[in-house]
C-alpha cells in the first residue's frame, strides 16, 4: 500500500513541478528543461517504487498515474473553475501591436521569443499584431490587425505558434 501512497504524492508534485516550469510545449522546451523532464521518469521510478522491482509494484504506480489522471480530467470536465487551476488560463501578451511587456515578464517570455514565434506566423512587425495570446499549452495565437470579422484566409486565422 505504500507504493500506492508514493505514487500519489509523486503525481502531485510532478504536477507542480511542470506548472512551475511554465507553458512551454514539447518542441519549445529549453535544453535544461527537456534534460530536467527526461531524468525526472527515472527519478520518480526510485522515489515510488524504492527498490521494489516487481510487476506488482510497477503495474501499481502506473495504476495510480492512470487513475489520478483519468480522475482530474473528470474533475476538469465536471468542474471547469478547476480547470483555471490545473491549466491555468489564456493570457493575453500583445494588445493593439503593443507588447505586454510586465504579463511577458510575468509569464517568462521574451520578446525574442515573442517575435520568433510571430515571425513563423508571417508577421514582420508587432505593430501589425491586433491581438496575441499565450494559450494554457504554451502556444501562441496571433490575430492580425484588420481581422475582425473572423473571414480572412487560413494564413490570417488565429494560429498556434
């Protein structure tokens, strides 16, 4: 029972951790954090299972990853306040061509950052941006200035980048 109890407290804090970390998504992770997420599986393998190599130990701390994940989906789908909670929520970064630069700061981006992520979007300049938002994954939509009505082309659509 206490690999049950471990495996619980392990998901907790893997949760923290990768809300502490921020709104990076896989291919926009640092090397450090892809060096710091790679190492924490063996990490967590030591601190739940100590030296219980058993399949019964390993099919129960996947047991209990797979049922407190399944079960915060549930919450998240019952309860959508959670979800502001164990996702956070959209933030907007640009406003007007404008950057936000304390929200920027705040969320641990930079406008290198932001202009890259801009630039794969074909924008050339912050000015020609109405509107951008760092989603809860990590990814930033971008809204061109002039795009109000929500009919422009694929290329003007607010995209993930």
């Amino acid at each position: 029972m206490e690999i049950v109890y471990r495996a619980a407290a392990m998901f907790v804090f893997l949760w923290i951790v990768t809300r502490i970390v921020g709104r990076s998504t896989l291919g926009e992770l640092s090397t450090f954090e892809l060096i710091l997420f790679v190492t924490l599986g063996d990490m967590v393998q030591q601190a739940v299972t100590q030296q219980d190599y058993s399949f019964t130990g390993g099919i129960l701390t996947i047991s209990v990853f797979t049922l407190l994940t399944v079960g915060l989906s549930w919450i998240n789908a019952r309860w959508p306040k959670v979800r502001t909670v164990t996702h956070g929520v959209p933030v907007v970064i640009v406003q007007g061509g404008d950057p936000l630069l304390d929200v920027m700061k705040h969320e641990r981006l930079s406008l290198d950052d932001l202009m890259a992520a801009a630039r794969q979007q074909g924008f050339e300049r912050f000015s020609d941006i109405r509107l951008a938002v760092l989603e809860a994954n990590g990814q930033i939509a971008f809204l061109r200035k002039g795009d109000r009505d929500g009919e422009s082309g694929a290329a003007e659509r607010p995209t993930a980048g």
